[in-house]
C-alpha cells in the first residue's frame, strides 16, 4: 500500500493526523498534510483507510 497526497486539494482539517499520527501530520504554516510514511505497513491498514475514507477534501487516496 502507498499513499497519495494531493497536497492542493488538502484544506488542513487534520482528520488524518488526528486518527494516523504515526503516518501523518500537517504544516505548521499552512496546515496541509504532511505523509510522514508513504509506505506504512499492512498493520496500519485498517487506521489509514480511515484516515483516507475521513479526508473531507479526498486529497488521500491509496495505491497498491
């Protein structure tokens, strides 16, 4: 599994920062998402798929 960020649709609501710290985390100027792991593990799959299905403006998707 890889994550995509497509940093110019993020508005920095911060869901997935709030449900994945580990793998992701926002802008300190901005607030748009950071993906800290673009590649985490199959045991952050089910609180990644949250954290993308949670994304207000879909700027997370999965691939692989």
């Amino acid at each position: 599994m890889k994550i995509v960020a497509e940093t110019d649709k993020c508005v920095g609501a911060g869901q997935c920062a709030l449900i994945a710290p580990e793998v992701f985390d926002q802008g300190e100027d901005d607030g748009i998402v950071v993906v800290l792991n673009t590649e985490p593990g199959s045991a952050l799959l089910p609180t990644v798929t949250e954290a993308v299905d949670l994304c207000p403006a879909r700027a997370l998707s999965l691939a692989g």
